[in-house]
C-alpha cells in the first residue's frame, strides 16, 4: 500500500535502525546500548546476550533466566540466548530484539519515558517523545505510534489505562505499559513460550495484570 494507508507490523525497521545506530555511534549496539541508555539510566541488569557469550560472562556468576521455548528451529531448549530468529541470525544484538534483564531494570527505562513525556526530564526532549508515543491519526484502524503501541478494544493493557497511555508486547511474554495521565509504569516479564509458542494463554493474563 502507499506510505500512510496501512499499518503493517514488522521488527525490520527496527532491525535496520540498530545498524544506523552501529554506524553512526561507531559501536557495537550492545556497547551503544549500555553508553547511553542503560548505565546514565541505571538500568541494570538489562543488556544483550551475544551468541559468542553466556548469560554468566554477561550478568555474572550465577545469574538465572528463565527457558524460552523447545525450539523446532535450533532443535534445543532455547535458555540463556535470544528466541527470536532474526536476532539470532544477528548473532543475539539486533535493533528489535535480544535484552535480557529485570522488571526493575526495565521499569527504570519506563520511567524514563515517562518523566520526559510529561516534562520532569530532559526538556528538549519533550516535544519528541510525545511524537513518539501519540497513535498515528493518518492510518484508519490502527492503534500504533512511532515504535510503540496505543490502547485499542480489546487492549493488553485492559481498561483502566487512559487513552495518552502506550506501551509495547514481546513475544516471549513480555510487556511495557506506560500511563502519563495516572503516572504509572506497568512491566510484566514472563515465558509465556515455555514450552510451545502454541500456549496464548497470555493474552487473558495481560490485561487482568
């Protein structure tokens, strides 16, 4: 369809921005990534998982996360490693996928959205993430802004967050909702795929959280 008529979801943009990034930072994302994002926020432990590390050389000795998914595709129990396909052919950094790490450390990158979303933070910044977060009027039928979601009927975020919320899924059974009206971050970090990816029992447990 021309540009603007449809809302198509796809992680390529976003995979395609991570080697903006690379480039233009002149980093590996995960080094990018840690520079500045997550340790000026805090925001630890959350980090990549390449797929020449393990989650112990990253978060250290004795660190535990959860297995994914029996994966038909790596023919194994998928733990410690990132479960989405692209990312993994990526080598486990990619612009779309592959954090590991803690509802408080992904709360703390919710915060800060928040705080600069209704101007607590970063003023300058203001303008932009209220672009950011703000559904595209243009698309009938479409309830998603620039990388994130907005509440739609039926939403995962259920029916108490304010239309000015927004948020995004992750197919493992992750989830960041952000309310600015009600102050309120919201992070949910399951492995909804554990097992099977067949298992959607998530999409009832999403909005009652």
């Amino acid at each position: 369809a021309p540009p603007g008529e449809r809302s198509v979801y796809s992680d390529l943009g976003f995979i395609l921005l991570g080697i903006i990034i690379e480039r233009t930072t002149r980093q590996p994302l995960d080094a990018a990534w840690r520079a500045n994002i997550a340790n000026p926020l805090e925001a630890q432990p959350l980090d990549f998982v390449p797929s020449t590390s393990t989650c112990a050389a990253v978060f250290g000795a004795g660190a535990l996360v959860a297995p994914t998914e029996q994966d038909a595709w790596r023919d194994r129990l998928v733990t410690g490693e990132v479960h989405d396909e692209n990312a993994a052919a990526l080598g486990g950094v990619a612009g779309h996928a592959g954090l590991f790490g803690t509802a408080d450390a992904v709360s703390r990158i919710g915060q800060w959205w928040l705080d600069v979303r209704n101007g607590r933070r970063q003023p300058e910044l203001r303008t932009l993430a209220q672009r950011f977060t703000t559904r595209v009027p243009a698309v009938e039928g479409s309830s998603r802004a620039l990388g994130w979601d907005t509440p739609s009927e039926p939403s995962s975020s259920g029916r108490f967050f304010s239309p000015q919320s927004f948020g995004h899924l992750g197919f493992t059974g992750t989830s960041l909702w952000i309310d600015p009206e009600a102050e309120l971050v919201v992070v949910l970090l399951t492995n909804r795929v554990h097992p099977t990816r067949a298992n959607d029992r998530i999409k009832a447990v999403r909005p009652r959280v």
